[in-house]
C-alpha cells in the first residue's frame, strides 16, 4: 500500500478519413488500500490520475486528476486485474519462460493466450536500471492489411514499467509494412519514469 508508478503515455489514433489525433500524458497509478472483494478475497484497490499534455505549461505545474480506479487480486494462480468491470489474468503462476495461459480465464470474452517470452532479464528503462523484467507478450499477429501487437512488461519491485498496444490496418497492400501506411489504428505507448511510496 502507498507504492506508485508514474508513466509517460505517447498515443496515436488514425482514422481512415483523416483528423489523425496524437495524445501525450502521464499517468500515475497508487496502491491505495486493501479491502476484501465481493467474492471475499483480499484485494488491493489501485487508482489511476493522469495530467494532460499541454505545450504552454509543464507537467509539474499542472494537478493530478483521477481518473478510474481498477482493483487487483493475487492467488496461488495468477495476478488479475479488474479494468472497467472486467478482469484479466496478467501473470500466471509459475512464471516460466514461453509458458502460455488464458488472460480472459476471469471474463467471459472469450479465449485469449497469453506467453512469457523473457523472464529475469536486465533492463533499463528512463535512466532506472531494473533487474528482473519479465516480458508478456499478449498478442501478435500480422497479416498484409494489419498488425496487432499487445505487450506489458513487469520488473520485480516495480510492478507494470511497460505497455505497448499496436491495433492497425491499411486497407492497400504494397511492399511496405503495415506500420508505414497505416489508414485506422491506434499506436500507445506507456513507460515507467518514476516509482516509490507516498
């Protein structure tokens, strides 16, 4: 309880009839209490602000504003997350590297399979050096028109340092990747740049 993660958020949404719009904020998430759930479990309630990207000012002179609240719950199994009502299984128990599991196992939205592809490794990441980072990869897939690409890492100590989510598609198949010409999407980017107790 008390710990927080501050992010730096680089997003962009493309539509296919223009107006491209490109967000940049912080977000900083707190292990505010633990509680019991409605399923009397022990949870821990996590609390997300962010402060909006603005050119005229800096982010030290802008307030945090909260924005959800998410709840976190840790077994013998699997961590999960509730998010907006719906819980995800993101790390599963044993951690092994290229170990596979159903990140949707607590929703009812179907199959979705997620893998370690590293575990333990050294990382730096904004000047933090982290020591034991752990890679979930949690989709990707791509074709000639899309690609979909879903990771999070997580370093020992820390918690969540890094998401990426890359939804796009381009209808018009050409030698370049689809990332080049990208026509609908969404490109975000959250990483860690700074953590402690409040």
């Amino acid at each position: 309880e008390g710990k927080y993660v501050i992010y730096q958020v680089d997003s962009a949404v493309y539509f296919s009839l223009g107006a491209d719009t490109v967000y940049k904020y912080l977000i900083k998430e707190i292990m505010a209490d633990s509680f019991t759930d409605n399923e009397g479990k022990p949870a821990i309630r996590l609390e997300r602000y962010v402060k909006r990207y603005n050119p005229l000012k800096s982010y030290d002179s802008s307030p945090w504003i909260m924005k959800e609240v998410f709840m976190v719950n840790a077994d013998l199994k699997s961590v999960q997350v509730s998010e907006r009502d719906i819980r995800y299984s993101k790390l599963a128990f044993p951690i092994q590297e290229n170990s596979t599991w159903n990140g949707n196992a607590y929703n009812t939205l179907g199959d979705w399979q997620y893998s370690y592809k590293y575990i333990d490794k050294k990382e730096t990441m904004n000047g933090h050096a982290l020591d034991k980072v752990l890679y979930v990869e949690q989709k990707n897939f791509y074709t000639l028109i899309s690609y979909e690409k879903y990771v999070e890492k997580y370093a020992k100590g820390v918690g969540l340092v890094y998401r990426e989510i890359i939804d796009v598609r381009s209808p018009v198949i050409t030698s370049d990747s689809t990332q080049n010409r990208i026509s609908e999407g969404v490109v975000y980017r959250q990483t860690l740049i700074s953590y402690g107790y409040q």
